[in-house]
C-alpha cells in the first residue's frame, strides 16, 4: 500500500462523518504504531505537538486525494 492509502482506509472507517485533523493525525498514528510492520519505513513520521502526534506529510496527501477526487475537504466555520 502507499502511504496515502492509509489516509483513505482511516477516512472510510470514520462513517459518514469523517474526521477532524487532529481526529486523522491522531488516527494514523495509532495505526502506526499498532501495525508497525504493516505500515512500513515510508509511513508517516510524527513530531510532538500542541494537540498530539503530528505529520506535516498527512495534509500533503489529503490535499492529493481532494485533488483527485477521492476525498472532500470541509473547512470549519468560525462564528462570531
């Protein structure tokens, strides 16, 4: 599998309802730490941050896959 591949299979288990960024972050790091032999060397590479585990490369490919088609992306609403 390529690494954007777990994007989607951590978006399809999410329902109807999809995931927040922190939600996939934190999502895909679980996986990987989980299946390390599963995800491979070329998996994402997590740094400590202010809300958790955290890839720069994850929006990088969810922005590919919106691009393609594949995925949407929603951004938040801010209210007053």
């Amino acid at each position: 599998m390529e690494r954007r591949d777990w994007v989607l299979l951590a978006l399809r288990n999410s329902g109807t309802t999809g995931l927040s960024p922190v939600q996939l972050q934190k999502s895909l790091f679980l996986l990987g730490a989980k299946l390390p032999n599963e995800v491979g060397d070329d998996f994402y590479h997590f740094v400590p941050h202010n809300y958790g585990p955290f890839s720069r490369e994850i929006y990088g490919d969810a922005g590919t896959l919106a691009d393609d088609g594949l995925v949407a992306i929603e951004q938040a609403q801010l209210f007053p």
